[in-house]
C-alpha cells in the first residue's frame, strides 16, 4: 500500500495525473492549473512520474522548444482510482476540515 500511495498520491503526483487525464499538458499549462506547487517541485513530480512509467514527456523540435507531458496507458489505468479518491473528497472533505479545525 504504502508502495502505491508514494507513486500515486504524494504531495502533487494525484493532481499532476488528474491534470493530464483530460490530454497533453505543456509545463506552464500545469503551473496555471496547480499555482500551489513551486516549479521546482513540479519538475521533480513530473520527472518521477516519467520514472514511474505514469507519465510520457516529448519535446518537439521547434523554436522556441515545446515540451508536453502525457499519460501513459499505465497512467491513465490510474484515472479510476483518482476519481474514487476525488469522489471520496467530495463527499467528507468537509468532515476532515472540520476534524482537523477542532485540533
């Protein structure tokens, strides 16, 4: 378990995947998407999801250069997951806000 939450929903990879399930994104289209995480760190989620085998990077040969990242078939077998964790979250994530708030 723990294995598959460190691929799938470290801090940013869930929102990365979620992302780029609805196509190709370019890395600036991500930033405007996920303005939270620093380019830095979206640069690290995207070069361990490529790792991972989740995640395909191709950069055109154009000038200026035209980097973007796709889903592999392997990430985009993870699109059913993320929507049940996203369905999770609508439906208790104000509990969990509420539970944290009291603490």
């Amino acid at each position: 378990m723990g294995d598959a939450v460190e691929v799938l929903g470290a801090r940013w990879k869930g929102e990365v995947l979620w992302y780029l399930n609805d196509g190709p994104k370019r890395f600036m289209e991500l930033r405007r998407l996920i303005p939270a995480v620093s380019p830095k760190v979206l640069t690290q989620a995207l070069r361990a999801l490529e790792r991972d085998g989740l995640v395909s990077r191709v950069q055109h040969a154009e000038i200026p250069p035209r980097v973007e990242y796709s889903l592999t078939a392997l990430g985009r077998s993870a699109g059913p997951v993320l929507a049940l964790i996203a369905e999770w979250w609508k439906k208790h994530g104000e509990a969990v806000r509420s539970s944290a708030a009291r603490q």
